[in-house]
C-alpha cells in the first residue's frame, strides 16, 4: 500500500519569532547580488567543530536525502569555513550559519539577519555557552532555519523568471486561466485541452516540464490527499503518453510520498506533494512536486505538477527549478495590475 507522509509547514517569517530576533540590513538596493552555488549553504564555525558532535548534527539535517528523489541527494550542499577565513570574498554566500560556543554567554540565542551583506541573503546566527545549549536551540529552530533557507532559494528562482518570462506562456495562462506564470525561455505547450495543459523544455540529457489542470471546486471531498492523487493521475494518464503505444504518465503510487496543508501566498487552503512519477509498462520516471490550490473567489480547484526526467543524472537543482515554477502563479493580480510582466 502506498505511504503517505503528512507533515505541518513552517509559517515563514512569522511575525512573533523575528519580532525579537531579526537583525534588519541598511541600504538594501546597494547590496551586491548573492555569491555561491544554488542550493548551497556555507557553515562558519571552527574546523574542529565542524568535524566534532556539532557539525554532525548540522550535516546530518542539512544534508539530509532530499524527499522525492528516486537517487540520494542532499537538501543542501555544505561548505565550512572558520571564521577568520568569513572574509569579503564569500561574506555575499547566498545562505549562511554562523556557530559559535562562548562561556561569556549564559544561554543560547538564534539571531536571523535579512540581506546583512548582499541582496536576498539569509544569515543564522547561533551563539551557545557549550555543546548541550546548542543542541537544543538547534533543534528547536532547524526546521524553520531549513524552510527559511529553501524558500530564499526559491524565491531567487522565481526573480529570475519575472525579469524576462517566457512570453508565449505568460501571455497564455494570463489570458485563458486568469492568472500570472513566470518560467524561462525554451519552455514550449505541448499540449492545451480546454481545461489540461502541458508545458516541457527538453534537451539531450533531461527533460522538464510542468502540468496544469483546473476543476470547478464542489465540495471539500475534492481536497482530500487520495482524491487528489486520483484525479491527477487520470488526467497524466488521459493526456501525457508514453514512448510506445499502451504506455502513458502516472504517480508512481507504491513509493513513499510526502503531503503537506499549508496556505498557498498566506491566504489560499493548498496540499503540497512530493513523490516519484513513472511511465506504465515502460523504465521511464522521476521526481515530481504537486501544487494544489483551492481559488475559492473563482470556485476552483488548481493543480500544478512539475516534474523531471533526468535518467543520466542529478535532479535535485533540476526539480527545484521547475517547482519556482510553479509557485510563481498568482491568482490574486488586481485588474489594474494585468499587464504585469508585459
């Protein structure tokens, strides 16, 4: 039988948290852009730390096996540096944890600064009197520290995109589905049914691509994490086929999926689900992240799948940037704001 993980999201920035331990940067427009590789944190604590108990807790939940992915590969690649070496070179690191121990302290403190030196940077500092005091507050503020640090990534994705969109699937989806949809060039609709549409961008080694469906929204039955799986693999199945004949796209359903309540843009009842796809009675599959979203002002349902086929190689990057994708939509443009991103 099909497992299904469900989990509560991290209010981001909640107001009560950083109310008293954000640190605000100056001068924001003045910052340099972000350094770094995407999807890349960079620890600064002592060597001999990092190689102890303290950097084994913080690799073990950084680095843990991305949720989704049908190879190992971690949420975050890290890098140590001491802090003598923190200098101007890599003090742009696009997300950074600084750690240190200090008997001057009598407890431990988490403090989040917002761009400190360079625009969209995320900086954690955690500053503990010994090991035990960080082992608690880490443990404490980790998953917020994690989803603060990937939302930024995501958010940086999707920047990108709303500075030069693809111009056939912004005006697209602006025109037929009344919303807003950023994604890069070489993006192209392979398939556009009244209510089912399929967008990929395919080169010689992967291929990414993004699913899109809307359903009149009834009753919250509809919302339910089984009949949700269950229509999108009717539609995947029904419009998406396979390389041969008698093969077609599906959920890959005796595989562990995760599936997550949260509100879509602070507002919006959503399910996020992340699990594997593959192609019936053929080799072929993948990762996939499913956005649900109830637009209740239209009376509908909307279904956001993004997915990758990258047989020969790492996918990770390759599904995170096609999940900005798909959390770029906005739903909630006022009329005298349509002609945004012409």
């Amino acid at each position: 039988m099909k497992r299904i993980v469900f989990f509560l999201l991290t209010v981001l920035l909640a107001g009560g948290f950083f109310s008293s331990c954000k640190e605000k940067s100056g001068g924001a427009t003045a910052l340099q852009p972000v350094t770094g590789a995407t999807n890349e944190l960079l620890v600064i604590m002592p060597k001999a730390r990092w190689e102890g108990p303290m950097g084994d807790t913080i690799r073990k939940f950084f680095g843990q096996a991305q949720m989704g992915l049908p190879q190992t590969e971690p949420i975050f690649d890290m890098i140590n540096l001491p802090l003598a070496n923190f200098d101007r070179s890599v003090k742009a690191h696009r997300n950074v944890l600084m750690v240190s121990l200090s008997s001057a302290v009598d407890s431990a403190t988490l403090v989040y600064s917002d761009s400190p030196w360079a625009h969209t940077q995320k900086v954690f500092r955690i500053t503990a009197p010994n090991v035990e005091a960080f082992n608690k507050i880490f443990d404490e503020n980790k998953d917020l520290m994690m989803n603060v640090f990937l939302k930024a990534e995501r958010d940086r994705l999707i920047s990108i995109y709303k500075k030069s969109p693809n111009r056939k699937v912004f005006d697209f989806f602006k025109n037929k589905y009344d919303m807003l949809l950023y994604c890069p060039g070489g993006y192209n609709i392979n398939k556009d049914t009244a209510n089912f549409v399929w967008s990929s961008y395919e080169t010689n080694v992967d291929s990414r691509g993004f699913i899109f469906f809307q359903k009149e929204y009834e009753d919250e039955s509809q919302l339910n994490y089984q009949v949700i799986l269950d229509d999108v693999n009717e539609q995947i199945g029904k419009y998406i086929p396979g390389p041969l004949d008698s093969t077609w796209m599906a959920l890959d359903m005796k595989t562990p999926m995760s599936a997550a309540n949260y509100q879509y843009e602070g507002k919006h009842y959503a399910m996020l689900v992340r699990g594997l796809w593959q192609v019936e009675n053929d080799y072929m599959g993948g990762p996939f992240v499913l956005n649900v979203v109830l637009d209740e002002q239209r009376n509908r349902i909307l279904y956001m799948m993004a997915y990758v086929y990258a047989p020969d190689g790492e996918k990770r990057n390759l599904i995170r940037q096609v999940e900005s994708i798909i959390f770029s939509m906005n739903i909630d443009f006022s009329q005298e704001n349509k002609k945004e991103g012409e």
